[in-house]
C-alpha cells in the first residue's frame, strides 16, 4: 500500500459527502456513479432532520420515539448518542451553507411527522430538504483542496492483501477498468429499494454496496427490517415512484379509502401521524381491496411548503389541492445492512460502511422519520473525524486478491426478481410466499438474487411480527 494512498469513499450521498469533508486534512477521492454526485437517495429526500431544538423538547424525548418507533429493537445507547448529537448536526449543516426554514421572526420552522410527540423536523426548502443538504454540501467538497471527486464510475470489487482492504476497482461507462489504492475504504453507497418492484429509491439505490461488503465477509444484520412509505405516488406501471411526503399528515392531510372514510380511525392512538409501518400495513390493506387516497385539499401555500410532492402530482394530471392524491406504500428505506458500531468499523480491517448501507441499531425494526438524513449526517461526521485520526497502515508486500460482487441479473430475470420480493416480502409476509421465493432466487445467477436470498432467509428466520417486519402466519401461531 502507498503511504499516500487516500481514503476512498464509494456514495456521494449526504453520509459520504458529510464522512468526506470530516477527514480533512486527510486525501480523500469520492467515487460515484454519476459524473456531478446526483442521483443519491438523499437528494430525493422530502422529509427534513429531526432534532430537539425546541425549549420544550429534549433529546430524550426524541431517543423515545425512536425507540418506541423501531420496537425497542434498537441499541439504546446508540439512539442516546445520535439524538444528543442532533441539534449539533443541524448546526453544522447550517455551517456548510443549508438555510434551512425559518419564521419571520427568524426562528426554525419545527414541523411534526409520524411516531414523533412533538414538531421537531425542520426543513429546507419545504420539501426539499435532502436537495438542499446535498447541494450544500456537494459545494463544499468540490471546493475541498483534500477531496477528490471521481464520477462516472461502478465500484465492483475490492482489493485486499495482507488481511485488509487496501482499494478497490472501478469500471467507467466504457467498460475501462482501473484500480484504486487505499488507505482505508468507506462504503456509503444506500439502500435496496430498486430490488423490489415499488419503491421510492432513485435507480443507485440497488444494493450493490451491500452485496460487495458482504462478499468480504462484513456480518449481516437485521435485514429482514424494510421500511415501507406508506404514502408513494401510486402510478401504474412504475417501479421508481415519486414520494408523497409524510409532513402532509403532519399538516392536516388525511389517509382515505376509496369511499372517502378515514383509513387509520381506531387504527393507532396517533391517528395518520402512526408509525410507518403502521401506516404502510394499513394502506397496503386498502390497496389490495379498492385503494387508498391521502386528501391534502385543505392544506394552503402548496409552492412553499410542498413544492415537490405539488410538481410530482401536477405532473401526472393530478392537483392536490382539489382533489385527492392516489397513493400506495414503497420501498423506502433499509434499517438492515453491514453490521458496523457507531465509528462505521465493520470488522473487516480497512472496510468501514455508513449511511443506510451501514446497520449500528440506530433504527431498530423501524425508522422513526426523518432520522435518516440525521444518522448520515451525525455518523458520518464521526466517521469522518475518526479516519482523520488513523495512522496509516503500513505498505503491504503480500500477494493481493480481488473480492468481487459477482455479475449482475440480466434485465429480464431482475424485472421478475424485483416482483417477486414485492410480493413475498412485502409489508405483509409468510412462511409460504418467503419459501417459494427462495426457490425462484436459486435459479437465478446474478448478484441480486443472492442478495434477495440473504433478505428472505432473515424473514423467515424471524417468525415473529417485529415493526416493519409483519408476518401474517405469526397472528395465527
């Protein structure tokens, strides 16, 4: 290994771009398969940040919901040190240049999302938050004389010799090959979204930083836990669909069944503000019978507040200011991944993960919203700050292998592939569905499928119902 080699981070996401300009003074290179950094799940992100910042409320308050949102399968002191660390996240990122939403007066706009007691999530933008984060901080690390970006690129296989990760390989849209050396190699690379059939993930988010940490033997864990949003812009024949942001409801929007009936009535004592997988159950529900609405007419100053969700809708001939909007629940976001510890270490010396692609129990078995853009923030902050302090490892004289993710699915088996998990491990599961599912997997060779099969064996290990992870056959036992 070089002694100058530098940090390579894989994802220009809001967790590899927040890791990347903590390093600093340490080299870092930014590896991502766009040319300008777009194209992350974070720049899709509608939600904002929450944090206790109100006087009457208190990081305490805010570890509560979170664990009372992922079902106490959390690890506490995990979710103690992440929301202490809130209020300081959002002042960093006012200090990366994020102007985030404010009254007249001057003061944070605090608004209130589901499974949170209190308005805590500020915004940026209405919602537009993650846009905001990442182009704020994409700046930042472009003007960065330590980082170096590098677009364009996959990532599909890491180098490894004498017992450690020292690079990695990237593969340019010609197909030219070229090998990248390390000091240390950071995986932030997102979620699984574009492995089901619905999801509201952009088209990167396919797991392919999980598949390759886990061909280095990184531990899986808690992979079962999906996140399914309940409200998604329900458009026929789409996989990729526009999100129907969750602030809605905290705004007076209403969920509805085709008769116009209140959907979560009696449901849950929070109403359409429940819990996500609450919420994404019960809409799942209506839409195997005759659909579900979110009716969001009396909300007022739609280009402020909601710009997004008010282009998507306008868009596909939809106004939601007059009329309902159809929705339906998608992929959104994976509590499981690379077990790593709050320092993104995952145990394979000189491979560290962070961000959705990471699993340090933050989210337990169901994410309490808008703490994702925070975990990636505070966490990657820290990892970033840790990787500055690393000495560097000595040069390597052994003999060097590649650990490689393996091929792809062709286009058509991953189409089929991706229905297949929609149905089986959908926001309602079985015993029966899990196992055909798995058969159908190992025919298939491809690096999704394999993937797919590590997902489905966790579900049907867990045969118990846990937050996001519902088992129809569990009710009956």
């Amino acid at each position: 290994m070089r002694a100058d080699a530098p940090v390579l981070i894989v994802g220009a996401g809001v967790a590899g771009l927040a890791t990347a300009l903590a390093a600093a003074p340490r080299p870092v290179r930014l590896l991502c398969r766009a040319h300008d950094g777009v194209g992350s799940a974070s720049a899709l992100a509608q939600g904002g940040i929450a944090a206790a910042i109100d006087p009457a409320d208190a990081p305490a308050a805010h570890a509560h919901d979170t664990l009372v949102a992922g079902a106490h399968h959390n690890d506490a002191a995990a979710v103690r040190w992440l929301t202490d660390a809130a209020p300081a996240a959002v002042a960093w990122l006012e200090a990366q240049g994020v102007a985030f939403d404010r009254d007249e007066a001057g003061t944070l706009r605090l608004g209130r999302e589901g499974g949170h007691g209190l308005p805590r999530i500020v915004h940026a933008g209405g919602d537009a938050t993650g846009a905001a984060l990442v182009r704020a901080l994409r700046a930042q690390a472009q003007r960065a004389s330590h980082v170096q970006w590098r677009g364009g690129v996959e990532v599909d296989a890491l180098l490894w010799r004498d017992g450690r990760v020292v690079g990695l390989r990237t593969r340019d849209e010609r197909g030219r090959e070229e090998t990248h050396h390390a000091a240390h190699v950071v995986l932030a690379t997102g979620g699984i979204g574009n492995l089901f059939a619905r999801t509201s993930n952009p088209p990167g988010a396919d797991g392919a930083g999980l598949a390759l940490g886990l061909a280095a033997g990184v531990r899986a864990r808690d992979l079962e836990f999906v996140q399914f949003h309940p409200t998604a812009l329900d458009l026929p024949h789409r996989q990729g669909l526009p999100l129907v942001t969750e602030a809605l409801r905290g705004a007076g929007a209403r969920l509805r069944d085709t008769r116009g009936r209140p959907l979560m009535d009696g449901v849950h004592p929070l109403g359409d503000l429940a819990p996500r997988d609450v919420v994404a159950r019960r809409v799942w529900q209506a839409c195997q019978e005759h659909g579900a609405w979110l009716d969001a007419t009396a909300i007022t100053d739609w280009p402020r507040r909601f710009p997004t969700v008010l282009a998507a809708c306008l868009e596909h001939g939809i106004d939601p200011r007059t009329a309902p909007i159809p929705v339906t629940p998608a992929v959104h976001f994976h509590m499981g991944g690379l077990s790593t510890d709050l320092d993104g270490d995952t145990g394979v010396p000189g491979l560290h993960a962070v961000g959705e692609v990471a699993c340090n129990g933050v989210h337990g078995a169901n994410r309490l919203a808008s703490n994702s853009l925070l975990e990636g923030v505070a966490c990657g902050r820290r990892l970033g700050e840790r990787l500055a302090r690393l000495p560097w490892a000595a040069r390597g004289q052994g003999a060097a292998r590649w650990i490689e993710r393996g091929p792809p699915l062709d286009p058509g088996s991953l189409a089929m592939l991706r229905q297949l998990m929609w149905s089986a491990a959908g926001p309602q599961r079985d015993a029966a569905t899990l196992r055909d599912a798995l058969r159908q997997c190992g025919r298939w060779h491809g690096w999704q499928a394999r993937l797919a099969e590590a997902l489905l064996l966790a579900a049907l290990r867990r045969t118990g119902s846990l937050g996001a992870h519902w088992r129809r056959d569990a009710l009956a036992a």
